[in-house]
C-alpha cells in the first residue's frame, strides 16, 4: 500500500481528480444549499451570547451581492485584493467573493505596522484594499464598511469559470531573514481539503466546529471555515473578551463538537487552574500550528475524555500529514505522496531523520511564491519535490516522528538534537509551565543548548532540578547545558513559538 521498500517514500495513489472547471468559492457554498436554512456561522462574544448567526442562503447571497460591488469597482480576474479588516464577518464574504470573481483576495493580520502593511503592497500591488476604521490601509484605493456592507443587498454576481491551477488566493509567510513571501494557492487547494476532512478531521455535515483563532489566520479560514461550509457543517468563531478559561465554558455552551487550536491554546486551557465542564457534545480536537507536546495531549485526554488530534503543515500546503480517529500515529494523509529526503535529495531509509518533502503533483501544493502579476510563481523544488523544512523519520508504514524544522535542529558534539524532544522532557517536569530549547553562543565560538523555562510559581532551585531530570531522561549531549527563567517565551500572534528568537533573549 503505502510505502516504497527500503526508502521513506509514502504513496497510497492518488486522490480523486479535481472536477474541471473549478471555483473555490463555488465548491465552498455549494454544499449549503441542501439546506439553505441552517447555520453556517455563528459568531460569539461570550458563553452563551450569540453576537451574530448567518444562514447557508444568506452567506452566499452576501458573497454573491459582494461579488457584484467588487466587480462595479473594476476587481476582475487576478487583480489583488489585500484585506485589512478585524475578526468580522466581513473578512470571509469579502475573501470567498474575491475568489468568486476570479480575483486574488489577500488575508493579512490586523496587527501589521505600517512598514509590513508597505512591503506587502509592494509585492502584491493589490488594486483594491477592503479596510476597517481604526486599522492601518496603505495607499491603494480603499473600500470601506460603507461600501461592502451595501453591496452584500445587491443582485448576485455569477461565479468566474476557474480552472483547478488559477490563482485563488495569496498568503504572508515569513522567508529567509523575516522577509515575506506571497504564498499563491490555485483554487484546486479547496478540493484538496477532502484529504484532510478523512484522514484528520473526521468532518460531517452535522458537525458544529469551534475553531481558537482569528479569521485572518489561514488555520482558521480553512479549518474553521472553509472546510465546514464546504462539508455543509458549521462553524462557530469567538469574537469577545476573555482568557483561556472561557473555551471550555465556550465549548459546552455552544454544544462543539470539534475544537482547534494551536498547541498554546490547550496548553493554556489546562494551566488555567479552572475546572474543565463536562463536554458531551466534543467528538475531538484537532491541533496545528506547532508541535503538541506529548504530555499536553495525554493531559487533555485524561480531563475531557476526548483525544486531540494533530497535523504537520506549513503555509505552503496546509496539512499533510496527521493522526486521525481510528489511528494514533502521525502519517501522510490517503492521496498525499510525501517523502523523506537527504541532503542530496534521495529517500533515505525508513528510520533514517531527513527533511520531509512533497510531491510537486499534490493537488493542495501551492502554485509558488509571487513574483509580480507579469511572473510566474517561483515553485523551488529538487525534481519532483518541495522540501517542507521539517525534519523528521519515517517507519515502514508511514508513520513520521517529527523532529522540529531544520534550522532549529541542534548541533551539540557532533550530534543533531532535536529541540521538540528536548521541550517534550522539561515539559514533563511539574515546576515548567512552557519551555524553549535553542543553541546560543555563550562564549566565543562555543555554542550551547540552552533552555528557556517559564516556570510554575517560584524558580528558586529549579535549575538544578531541571539538570537531573533532564539527565535521567536524556542522553548526555542531548542536555541543556544553562537554564534561564523567563516571564513569556516569544510566540507569533497565534501562539507559535519562534525559537529563533530565543537566541536573542537578554540573559
């Protein structure tokens, strides 16, 4: 079935081919129709508050009208249109009509400064920009609230004939040196979520899914919405005050039946000190983003009786690989082909650590990175493959042991370390809240592994106690050699933690 024998290459043929033509923002909706009456949305601002609910019908009439408002404003075929908007219900109508025109909506976060907002301008040169009071724009022509709430009235627009290999839609994704990059997805990438929906999600049409994060978050656009609409589910997204104690509260209020977050968030969750509410409705929890410590899983099973099952991803391609109900192991979802690659770009044998790469034929594989609307995308690949920068093994049935990306793998004494699994063991410690492992030059020319440890409550000994429990579950040259209390780890606005930051922490 699945893999190659004697080399790190998973293929258990191919998915089913994407219908020709195909419009992403058509494929979305469609499945809402069966039911035109149903909630596809809700919108909360606390437990038991509703702020807002949309019908099937009147998602995709607004989408549709919206279409007919952008197109009065000259957006057509590729034009770009960047989206400067808060954690609204304007951000998808306006995402899923531009895609619906055959135009290139772009997401982007609230939080960007002024330069961020310029270099992204710069390279996508958007002819549009939907914005909201109060957050920064840039120098394109705007649309404001009293522009697109109007047009949501207006008569429905029809959807553009697409191809599967069009451009959809663009992301930021952080490059070498922080640079952005424009990650250009084709409207193929929609079909090729039904991967996912079998082999991670477990998705129905009569699913109710709470998803942790904010709309601009490609996580939350695919998981938390488009993947719901498109399967005729629900989604329901938090938009009010409140820590982490309020998701379960949110959760047995709202009757989830899935939940996804990012590793932080459940970490979060189980650090809050307050009890966790029966959830009966909760099927399970699905988790990217980042790497799940072990023990956060384990935690979360032990209080809420239901599993949390995670994915490897990136920007580029969404999810790949991921355990699902059923099985417990990591491994490349049915139709995916993904390999294990040395440095010279062989498969190496199953068992052997090397960098994860996919085929160039997944149909959910990114048509490359802008270069400029007159360009093609630049899709870099050796031969058939994209080299993910993760580091990992794979067994002889496919299963991946991820080690963490390749520019954080550790060099101590010859040996590679990988960071995860040194996180993983300070995180079984009961005095560490969250842990941050990387190299740092603390004398000259001489690198450490060091930690970053936010502890539970008082740091008196701890770094003593870290040393002999790191020493009883490591190998020698596998332990930090300096330990620091910290009051935070650097995450991104979605929890992840940057360990290339921790090299520059002041100690």
């Amino acid at each position: 079935m699945a893999t190659a024998r004697g080399q790190s290459i998973w293929d258990a043929g191919p998915f089913l081919r994407v219908p020709q033509p195909f419009n992403l923002t058509e494929h979305t909706v469609r499945a809402g129709r069966a039911a035109p009456d149903k909630v596809a949305l809700e919108v909360i601002s606390g437990p038991g508050q509703l702020r807002e609910a949309w019908r099937f019908a009147e998602v995709e009439a607004a989408i549709r009208g919206t279409m007919t408002g952008l197109a009065a404003r000259g957006l057509g075929r590729g034009d770009r249109l960047l989206l400067r908007l808060g954690h609204s219900i304007d951000f998808p109508i306006l995402f899923f009509a531009a895609m619906g025109l055959g135009a290139i909506p772009i997401p982007s976060s609230a939080q960007w400064t002024s330069r961020e907002v310029s270099a992204a301008t710069a390279l996508a040169r958007p002819k549009l920009v939907a914005a909201a009071p109060g957050i920064e724009a840039g120098t394109a022509p705007i649309v404001g609230p009293q522009d697109y709430h109007a047009w949501r009235a207006l008569p429905p627009a029809a959807f553009a004939v697409t191809e599967p290999d069009d451009p959809a839609f663009m992301v930021f994704t952080s490059g070498t040196g922080g640079q952005p990059k424009g990650v250009l997805h084709a409207h193929r990438s929609g079909w090729a979520r039904r991967m996912m929906w079998r082999d991670w999600m477990d998705l129905r049409s009569s699913d109710r899914v709470l998803h942790a994060g904010a709309f601009n978050w490609t996580y939350t656009l695919g998981t938390g919405l488009t993947d719901p609409w498109a399967a005729g589910a629900t989604a329901l997204i938090f938009d009010g005050p409140g820590g982490s104690a309020l998701w379960p509260q949110l959760l047995a209020r709202h009757g989830a039946t899935l939940f996804a977050a990012s590793p932080g968030v459940f970490r979060q969750i189980l650090r809050s000190g307050e009890g966790l509410p029966t959830l009966p409705a909760l099927r399970h929890a699905l988790c990217a983003g980042d790497t799940l410590p072990a023990g956060t899983a384990q935690t979360w099973h032990a209080r809420t009786g239901t599993r949390i099952h995670q994915a490897l991803g990136m920007s580029e391609i969404s999810t790949y690989a991921s355990d699902a109900p059923g099985y417990a192991a990591v491994r490349p979802q049915r139709g995916r082909r993904i390999a294990v690659l040395s440095a010279d770009h062989e498969a190496v044998p199953p068992g052997t650590p090397g960098r994860i790469a996919v085929s160039i034929r997944d149909p959910g594989l990114m048509l490359g990175y802008w270069r400029g609307a007159d360009q093609p995308p630049d899709l870099p690949c050796q031969g058939e493959w994209f080299d993910t920068g993760d580091i990992a093994t794979m067994a002889e049935d496919g299963t991946l042991t991820h080690q963490g990306r390749a520019d954080d793998i550790l060099n101590a004494q010859g040996y590679r370390v990988s960071p995860v699994e040194v996180e993983e063991v300070l995180l079984q410690h009961p005095r560490v809240a969250e842990a941050g492992v990387a190299a740092r030059t603390l004398k000259q020319d001489v690198e450490l592994i060091t930690a970053f440890i936010v502890p539970c409550g008082d740091d008196s000994g701890l770094e003593a106690a870290l040393a002999a429990h790191c020493a009883e579950n490591l190998a020698r040259y596998k332990c930090p050699r300096a330990f620091y209390a910290v009051p935070e780890l650097p995450r991104t606005a979605n929890g992840k933690l940057i360990r290339r930051a921790l090299r520059d922490i002041d100690i």
